[in-house]
C-alpha cells in the first residue's frame, strides 16, 4: 500500500514516522520545500537500525510522486500563530489546497483523501468540492483530535489511564467544538457517576481551548504530536480494514439533517474510506450547536476567493 502525506512540517513528519513504524505500507513525505522531505526521510531512514525496524520512507518535493496512492493525507498550509483562529487562515490555505487537490485527481485518482490542513471542516469540505470524488473517499481529521484531549483532561483529573476512557467530541475541530459527556464515558460507565456537572463543564471548557493553549505556549507553532497520532490512527484504520469509529470531519448529505457542509461525526472507517455515518440521539439543544456551526461553513466557504 502507498501512503503519501503532503506537507512535511512537524505535524506530516511526525506522521509518517508513525506510518512507518507501524508498517502499514510505503510511505511518501511530499514538500515544496527544496530538500526539506528529503533531509526528513533520511534522518528516518538512519533511525532504522537503532530502532530495529524496517521501513520504507521517501521524501521529495515533486507532487508527481503522489502517483497511484492509495491514501493522500494533506498537512500542506500555514499553521497558526498566536491570536489566530483557524478560520483565519482560510483562503490562504484554500490556495495550497487547490493546487494540491489538482495534483491528487491528475496522477491519484482513486486514492482515499484526508485533511488536516487548517481551517479543517472548512478545507475539508473546499477539497471535496474541488476534487470530486465520492464523498466517502474525502473527510478531514475532525474532532479524533479532540477527542483524544478530552479523554486526556478526564484521566488526569480523576488519576487513571487515559486507555480507561472513552470520549466523545462532534462538530467544528475548532473552538465551537461540541464535546458530548452523555457519550462519554469511563469503561462503560457514565461519566456524570465520577463527576459533578460543574467539573464536567471545566473539562470541556478547557477541551475547547486546548489547541489555543497549547499555540500561545509554544509561541510560535502548534502542537503536532497529538495531530500526527490522530493521523496515524486515521490512516491505519482504513489500510487494516479495521471498521472502528472514531469521529472524523464527513461531508454531510442529509445526515443529522445537515447538508453541504462537513463537521465532525463519528464514522465507521474501513478500506473504502467512511463505511457508515453514525447517527448520535443528540438532544435539540446539541443539534442547534450543530446547525450553527454548518450554517457558519457554508457561509465562510461562498466566501473563499480561492
């Protein structure tokens, strides 16, 4: 199997490195920056032996070699600076993904797309309009990332594993992000049975900002580890046919009565890409939040001027 990841800066770079090393297929770090894949893939490649593994690594900054991938993963764009929403980087993003998207239809057909450039649901969506592929074979990262941090704020603040939790976050993969505590829960247990309302709210509060938090720390950056592992746990799900849900960002054709717009739901994922949308008992007030945020999309993607 080949995998491509375009866009070589710390979040695909780190993603390919865990492609590797979990062995899931050949892997290709795309860049236009003159040398920066490259120089990645061998220092990846002079890790082999330390880490006793074979892998196969190959950086360029040639998007032709994104040839008959079976999966395209797209990190390409600028990332955030402190102050910024990722809203803001809109159509300077949609640039770099329209050249891209033009890349992937001419020489990778019937490759399965995922996006993780910024604004995600937004670009997510302007890359499925702009590619024209099925919309089960284009969906971003979304809110597994989310997720994942949600899980993490829980396990910390009641002292047990992170691997006892499981965690729920629909909509936007940005600030108004809908964290669903009534879905989540630690070892099938409710999370309400562990802690108060008021905890629950702090938790997600803070589940909201954490990208920002983590922005304004580092100064000038975002984080990429945490984005990378998503990745990777996106990409391996579909190479091994593994069918498990997790909450991507999905173009939506009438599902949780939203259409032409892609949030955050949870999707069974399996070799043809999103195998099935699944459809959350969300309350009226949890699909008001939802609404709200495909009616926002739509209005910022009649706007890009890409």
């Amino acid at each position: 199997m080949k995998i491509s990841i375009i866009g070589g800066g710390n979040v695909g770079g780190l993603a390919a490195m865990r492609l590797a090393q979990e062995g899931v297929g050949d892997i290709f770090l795309i860049d236009v920056a003159p040398g920066l894949a490259k120089a990645k893939a061998f220092d990846m490649d002079d890790a082999r032996y330390l880490l006793k593994m074979n892998y196969s690594v190959t950086g360029t900054d040639d998007l032709k070699e994104v040839k008959d991938s079976d999966i395209a993963v797209i990190t390409a764009g600028l990332a955030r600076k402190p102050g910024m929403t990722r809203e803001d980087l809109a159509n300077k993003n949609a640039v770099v993904l329209k050249s891209v998207c033009a890349g992937i239809k001419e020489f990778a057909p019937d490759a399965i797309v995922v996006i993780v450039t910024n604004p995600l649901d937004l670009m997510t969506y302007f890359a499925f309009k702009t590619l024209g592929f099925k919309k089960n074979r284009v969906f971003g990262m979304g809110t597994s990332l989310d997720a994942s941090r949600f899980a993490n704020l829980i396990a910390q603040e009641l002292k047990i594993p992170v691997t006892d939790v499981e965690a729920m976050v629909a909509g936007i993969h940005g600030e108004g992000m809908l964290p669903l505590p009534r879905f989540s829960n630690i070892k099938g247990v409710a999370l309400d049975e562990f802690l108060s309302e008021a905890k629950i709210k702090d938790l997600i509060s803070r589940t909201v900002g954490r990208g920002a938090e983590i922005v304004s720390l580092f100064g000038s950056g975002s984080a990429y580890v945490a984005p990378s592992a998503a990745i990777a746990d996106i990409v391996k799900i579909i190479a091994k046919n593994e069918l498990r849900i997790v909450t991507v960002s999905a173009c939506l054709n009438g599902e949780y009565g939203i259409k032409d717009a892609s949030l955050g739901v949870p999707c069974r994922l399996g070799r043809k890409g999103i195998e099935q949308i699944v459809e959350l008992d969300l309350s009226e007030e949890e699909k008001e939040i939802l609404f709200r945020s495909a009616d926002n999309l739509k209005s910022q993607y009649d706007n890009i001027t890409a």
